[in-house]
C-alpha cells in the first residue's frame, strides 16, 4: 500500500512508498459519505425477479409504452433480443444476469457482444432497436446498471425525458418547475440537472423522494471519472432536490468540489501524506503535531506538517536511508541544510524543451526555524514530561546564529518597497481601466442582448455576429459571439469579470483588507453607528476576522460607499433580499454555512462564491490594458496584497497615526504595520526641512531685518503673477516654475469651475494632435503629447469630484439605510474612546 492510498491513521514500512501530497483530495466526499452514505442496489426486487413473459407485457403497458408507434417496435424488438440474451448467463434475476454479461463493463461498446451474438443466430441487428430496447428495460426497472456504465453510454435528453414520463412524472415535473425559477438565462441547465436525477433513479431504483445525499455524491464522484470532470453537468440537480424538501436539514448547502477538496485532514493523515519509513519518527511528528494544534490555525498546522514530515524527516531519509534518530550528525545535519537552500524546478526552454533549474529557496529560514522550534519545544517538553518526551531531547541541527532574520528582513522590507513606490503612482490609471473597461463591457453586453440570434451587430465600433449554433434550446439568451477576428466572445462572461475587477481594486484600495477578508464580507457586516451626541449615522464595515482572529471595524468613506451599493444592486434578488451562498474558507478547508456575500454571482441556476482566483484574472486583464510596466519594461502586476500595502502607505502619509493604523489592518505589532508603509526620499526631505524651520524659528529675531519695500512688493505681485487661463497656480513663493509653465501638467494648479469648457477644448485638441502625431509617425510628439492628455483628464476627474460633493445628485442607487444590515448604537457614557472599537 503506498501513501497515496493510505487512509486516515495506517502507516506502511515500504521502502519505496512514494508519496503525493493530493493523496486525499476528496476526503471531504469521504466523510460525508460516511455521515450520508449511498443506496446499495439490492440483490433482487419484484421487477427484476419477474418471468420474460411478464417483463415484456410491462414494457407493453400503457404506463411505460412510447408515444410513437414506430419508437415502441423498436423498445419491443430491442427488449426481446436483450432478454433472450440475457438468458444465456448465470443468475436467477435479470440484474444477476445483466452483471454476469460483459455488456455490464464494457460500456459504449456494451452493444459489440449482443451484436455477435445475433449475428451467430442468423439475425440481422439493429443497433437503434437495441439502445431503444435497453431504455425500455431501464424504464421498466428490470436491470439497473452501474453509475459508470449510465455515465458512459448516453447522457441525453431522451432518456431523461422517457423516466419523466414514466417513473415519477409528478417528481419529476417538481424538479423541472424549480429549475426553470432558479435558471433564468438557460434552460440547458435544468435539462442536464433533469439528467443527472434521471441517471441516479435508474441506478438506485425508487423515486426522486428516495434520492439521498449519498447517491448525489456517488453521482458526482462518478462524473469527476469522466474526460469532462466533475464540471459536467454541476451541482444543480443537487440544488434543486434539496429546494424540494428531499434531504435532512444538516445535508450540506451545496456538494460543489467536494470530490475536488480534501477538507481538514487529521494530524495522521498530514504525516502519512508523504510516507515516512521510520515509524518511531512518524509518531513523534503526529504527537508533536497533536500538541501544537490548538494553537494553530489549519493553514498553519499543514504548513508545519509539511515542513516536518517531508522537508525535514523525508529529505534525510531519501539521502541517509536507514536513519531513524533525531539526533543528527554534524555532516547529516550540514548536507540536509545544503540540500534545503535550494529548490529544483522544470522550466520550459525556448527550444521547446523542459529541464531542471535549480534556484535559491526564498523561504529556508522559515523552515529551518521551525525544525529548530520543534527541537527546543521538545527539549522544553521534556522538564515537564521526562516520560514521554525526555527519550527524544537532543541537540538541534540550526544554531541560533543561523535564523538571524535582520538582514532577510531587510531585503523583504526593500522588495515591498519597491514595489509599492511602483504602483501607487499609477493606481489612478488602474482605476481609470477599470472604469472604462466596466462601461464597454456593458455597453457590448446590451448590444448582443438586443441582437436576435445569428444577426450581425456593431458595438463600440466593433463588428460582432451572435451565435446560433449553440446547444441551449433558447438561444436567443446567449450572449455570445464572434468578433471580426472569428473568436468566439463571451460577452457575459466578460461583463462580470470587469465588474469584478472593477470592484476589488475599489474595495481593496479603500479598505486595504486582505482578499479572504473581501470575500467574506456579507451584508451583516455593513452596519451603523449613531453618534451620541449629535445623532449622526457613520456606516461602518465590519471586517470579519480571518489570519489574527482579530474583528474590527472600518468607517465606510463616500467612495466606498458607492461601491458597496453598486455591488448589492447586482446581486439582489428579485424581492430585494441578498441570497444566502455556501462558500469554502480555504484557510480552514471547511465548507461554511450560507451566508449574504457581497462576492457571489449567479450561474447555471446556483449561487457560487466568487474565488481568489476569479479576482487575480479580473484584475491582470485590467492591467493588460493599461499596458503599464515596471522599471525593466515588463508587463506591471498587481498582488492582490499590494493594494493593502498602498492603503497603509496612502492612510500613514496622509497624517493617519500608525497605531490607529494598526488597528485597521487588524495588525499584532504596530512594527508589522510600519514595515508595510513604503518610505520616500521626499519624506527626509520635508522631515529636514522642517527641522530646519524650526530651529530658525529658536533664533534671536534681531537676525531677521524687517524687508525693504521693493522686496515687499515683490511679494505681493507674486499672488497676482499666479493667476493663468485656467485658474490659479498654487506653487509656494520664492519658487519658480519647475513645469515650464506648462500648467496642464503642473500638480499644483487648481481648476477654476468656470474654465472647465476651456479644458474639455484643451482635452480634444490634444487628442486630435495625438491622433495626427500618430498617423505622421511622431513617436516622440505623441508621447509626449499622452503625457498631457492625461494630466488634462485627472484635472478634470478632479473638477468633477469637487462638483459632485458640493451636489447632491440621486443615481438611482440604494442609500445607507437601504445596504445596511443592521444598526449599532451606543449610549453617550459608555462612548469608548479614540482609536478604540467595539460591536454589538
């Protein structure tokens, strides 16, 4: 038995035992089995063990017979032949029989040995009468195949929609009633949920009110076997059986992935993942394990294990076989700390070609400082408990002197810094994509909705056909299409993942949340505070907590605000309420009760969560359009923590205190919180200058001559000089024009609202002198000239905030009172005091 088909606590003393750290993807699928275990097809029942005679007049009984002359000679004829073939194996009942053919095992091809045989008869077959012939056999509950053997042969619509008609019509109309409420887009949803029902009814014998949980599961588990995987047909059908009463109210909400995670392991299976040889060692890292897990979270216990069990103890063991003390020698112990600097890879070579690479393992003092705190936990464990762990005190292998994290620190601090000096900047651009994406995206969307199928239509100037060959019975609800290029769009699709984009950047930048926060947030946590003493409303967002356990509060500013409204108006219901989803937390690998996310999103008739990985995509394609790059000229890439980087570093230069700060971000040490806050040379600039000032100011004042009147109205014309076009020029005095009084350019002019029309005039000719620079090949005017239109539009962009928050304009979007959740509200003497939050 190797380890990746050890089960929960065996252990095997193979030598060559391989190990795969996805040997228990699906566990979770296990224990629900065991907690909701599936149908077993019993050895006989009353339709299977009847005569040839009787099952014949079944398949001819009206209840079972085809609407279609034509159609039921074919079940008749296919009936008889299977029957009589049947006959020729061993078994009392038809399923016996059925179990002793090789029709049973050989799935698509169950046809080739009937066919033989008939042939050997002198019998001509139709192969058409024979598939008709097995349905009608099927519907008549005299053989009911494996799971593998349904999944296998046919899937369609026309088996599903024989058992509507004859096994539990009533059930069966039930189910597609729910579907048809749930899928509003696509009706090709319900089909293959009805599919899906119809197979396990076939399989399992009964009624739809007979479907357990288990035989969902064992549905699902079989179609994970299939080329297609588990995405084939969804988890709709299981939806919409237990929206019909089906299941015990603690069946889970939903059996997505399920045959996809492995959910929390226990300690012995995290060990027994990588197949360690020495017994003694594998128990001692399980009981280590064992006592560190209360306090760990999951992430962090399999992170250790992992470290333990595979870099520490297997490493040794493929290099020093035999090994089995911890005790090490000093040369085992320095090639183990060798080995463990590096890390090999497969790269793909430009000749197409793979080879391995080996590189500098940026995490080794993590792991070397964990083997170390297993020894000295260890060696401390033993003073209390001399019995059970004083046997395995020893020496550590990693001295003190070699975890020194200083100068590692120091690198990481510099990398983030670089990185966050990179992207700040240019965040406004990120934000600008991101809203412009988001209106074409719309804009192309409303225009394939309008398109009747197969139409040629034009959006935003470009040529789409929409498609008309797709499967879906009710294609004119696609929102597909080719471009001019013949790629097949998916328009919809695109539209959501702009607006998801264009969600996560705000929510992120305005809240500097880490990303299973976002995810998590619902619409319990908008709340209300009213403030004691002069009755304000302040929304707040309540960040659940997620890497500290620490719950805090943030004020939802008016931008943030705007999002959140936006976010809830796309996904409420008709009835106005947030639907409830089950989401996976993939720190803790367990599946969590549904609940009102504002990330979710509605397909194939079900409520889903929106993943980490939907929100990377979303937002590398609004990068790839800003065509932005980093200082080596390479596309620019945004980490999803970048953002909470940016928001400490924008909230900490802008005058926030750093332990107010901490309390945001939900931080332990406030040294944390400052290591993410980039430093510029500008601020030892000001710094120095103010310390500058300030020690003029300590100076004897007979050192400062009163000015001279020409000086005096130097001084004066100096605010009349900074008066241009567009309004007025905020540079300090005694300084000059460090734009070339190029004032479109310039950060500190300030837009006069009543030149805002001279402005817009600016923005279109320097379009129009861009295009023409283009067109002639001025690559260097044009540049240049992008560099302008660009300030002309953040100082429009300005222009337009300041308008809008001094106007009150309705949007048609939802107030506070309509997003919030709840309200929370606390007494004038119990009012905590600054920097401090709570909640009720």
């Amino acid at each position: 038995m190797t380890a990746s088909t050890r089960t929960a606590g065996q252990h095997t003393q193979d030598a060559h035992a391989p190990y795969n750290s996805s040997s228990f993807a699906g566990e979770a699928a296990r224990k629900l089995m065991l907690q909701f275990p599936a149908r077993s097809t019993p050895g006989s029942w009353p339709a299977t063990a009847a005569g040839r005679d009787e099952i014949l007049a079944r398949v001819d009984h009206a209840e079972f017979r085809a609407r279609e002359s034509s159609a039921q000679s074919h079940r008749r004829y296919g009936a008889r032949r299977i029957l009589s073939w049947l006959e020729t194996f061993p078994g009392t009942t038809w399923q016996q029989r059925w179990q002793a053919s090789p029709a049973s095992d050989l799935g698509p091809r169950w046809l080739d040995p009937l066919q033989t045989w008939l042939i050997g008869r002198g019998e001509n077959p139709n192969p058409a009468g024979l598939r008709a012939g097995l349905l009608s056999l099927l519907v008549a509950d005299a053989i009911r195949p494996e799971l593998d053997f349904l999944l296998a042969t046919n899937r369609s619509r026309h088996r599903a929609a024989a058992f509507a008609a004859h096994r539990d019509p009533a059930g069966f109309a039930r189910l597609e009633e729910l579907g048809t409420e749930a899928v509003e887009t696509s009706s090709r949803f319900v089909l293959r949920a009805i599919v899906q029902v119809a197979t396990i009814v076939i399989a399992k014998g009964g009624a739809i009110a007979d479907i357990t949980v288990g035989d969902c599961l064992e549905l699902r588990t079989a179609e994970a076997k299939l080329p297609k995987g588990g995405s084939y047909g969804g988890a709709l059908f299981y939806s919409l059986l237990r929206d019909m009463g089906t299941f015990p109210p603690d069946a889970p909400a939903t059996l997505r992935y399920f045959n996809v995670h492995s959910g929390q392991l226990t300690v012995e299976q995290l060990v027994d993942r990588y197949g360690i040889e020495s017994k003694p060692i594998r128990d001692l890292i399980v009981d280590y394990l064992a006592e560190r897990q209360s306090a760990l979270d999951y992430t962090s216990l399999e992170v250790l294990s992992r470290t333990l069990a595979n870099h520490f103890w297997k490493n040794l063991e493929q290099h020093n076989p035999g090994i089995d003390s911890i005790h090490l020698p000093k040369d085992v112990a320095a090639a183990w700390k060798q080995r463990l600097r590096t890390k090999v890879t497969r790269e793909r070579m430009p000749d197409g070609t793979t080879a391995e690479v080996a590189s500098p393992r940026s995490g080794y003092l993590g792991l070397v400082g964990s083997v170390r705190a297993f020894y000295l936990d260890i060696a401390q464990w033993a003073l209390d408990n001399p019995a059970r762990w004083g046997p395995w005190a020893a020496p550590s292998p990693v001295s003190s002197t070699e975890i020194s994290y200083k100068k590692h620190a120091s690198r990481v601090k510099a990398k983030m810094d670089q990185r966050t000096r990179e992207r700040l900047p240019v965040l406004p651009v990120l934000v600008r994509t991101a809203e412009q994406r988001l209106r074409d995206a719309r804009t192309r969307l409303d225009a394939v909705r309008a398109a009747p199928p197969g139409a040629a239509f034009t959006a935003l100037g470009e040529p789409f056909t929409k498609v008309t060959n797709l499967v879906d019975p009710d294609p004119s609800k696609t929102t597909s299409a080719y471009d001019h290029n013949g790629r097949l769009r998916f328009l919809g699709k695109e539209e959501h993942r702009a607006f998801l984009g264009w969600a996560a950047v705000e929510f992120l930048r305005h809240t500097g949340v880490r990303i299973e926060e976002m995810l998590e947030t619902s619409h319990h946590s908008i709340t209300q505070y009213t403030l004691p003493d002069t009755g304000e409303l302040i929304p707040l967002l309540q960040v659940a907590p997620s890497k500290t356990d620490q719950e805090r509060l943030l004020v939802i500013s008016p931008e943030l605000a705007d999002v959140i409204s936006a976010i809830i108006s796309r996904i409420r219901r008709g009835d106005g309420a947030v639907p409830l989803t089950p989401f996976y937390d993939m720190q803790e690998r367990v599946w969590m009760d549904p609940m009102p996310l504002l990330f979710q999103w509605h397909t194939a008739g079900q409520q889903r969560a929106v993943s980490v990985a939907l929100i990377r995509r979303s937002i590398n394609e609004i990068l790839e359009a800003t065509g932005l790059t980093d200082v080596s000229g390479q596309p620019l890439h945004y980490q999803l923590h970048d953002f909470r980087r940016i928001f400490t570093t924008e909230a900490i230069a802008n005058g926030m205190p750093p332990h107010i700060a901490q309390l945001l971000l939900g931080h332990k040490d406030i040294n944390t919180t400052m290591g993410y806050k980039a430093v510029y040379a500008q601020e030892a600039i000001n710094g120095h200058r103010a310390f500058i000032a300030r020690r003029r100011a300590l100076r004897p004042t007979e050192e400062y001559r009163v000015p001279t009147d020409a000086e005096w109205a130097e001084f004066l014309g100096h605010f009349e000089r900074r008066k241009v076009a567009l309004g007025e020029c905020g540079r300090a005095y005694g300084t000059s024009c460090q734009h070339e009084h190029s004032c479109v350019r310039c950060p500190v002019l300030r837009v006069s609202p009543d030149q805002k029309r001279r402005l817009e005039e600016i923005r279109d000719n320097l379009t129009a002198r861009i295009a023409e620079a283009e067109q002639e090949g001025w690559l260097g005017e044009a540049e240049n000239l992008n560099v302008s239109l660009a300030a002309a539009e953040d100082k429009l962009a300005q222009l337009d905030q300041r308008t809008r928050r001094a106007t009150t304009i309705n949007l048609g979007t939802p107030t506070f009172a309509e997003v919030t959740g709840r309200t929370a509200s606390q007494p004038a003497a119990t009012l905590v005091s600054a920097g401090q939050t709570g909640h009720s």
